[in-house]
C-alpha cells in the first residue's frame, strides 16, 4: 500500500494510540486521541476521532 500511494505521489500519516504499551517517537506519527483531547497544549502533530450522529 505504501508503495502505491509512493508510484501515485500520495502523502500519506501514520497513526498511532498512547492507550498500547508501544513507545514511539512523537514525530513519528500522528497521535490519536480517539473520542479524546489532551489536557494542556500539544506541540506535536495529533488528531480526535469523533463520529458525527447521522
């Protein structure tokens, strides 16, 4: 998938959770709060998924 989104010149994210015992590098991906929000500023890229009721 990588290498198609590469061949097309697509940017792609990686997400990531702060919910799994997985450390990673803040500028390795993009945080995921996921129904969630920090509790004070974040300097680093982050995103809240949030379902819209239909």
């Amino acid at each position: 998938m990588l290498n198609h989104d590469y061949e097309n010149k697509q940017d792609i994210g990686i997400t990531y959770k702060i919910k799994y015992d997985v450390c990673i590098s803040p500028t390795a991906g993009i945080l995921d709060y996921e129904k969630g929000r920090s509790t004070g500023l974040c300097a680093d890229t982050w995103l809240s998924d949030t379902p819209l009721a239909g």
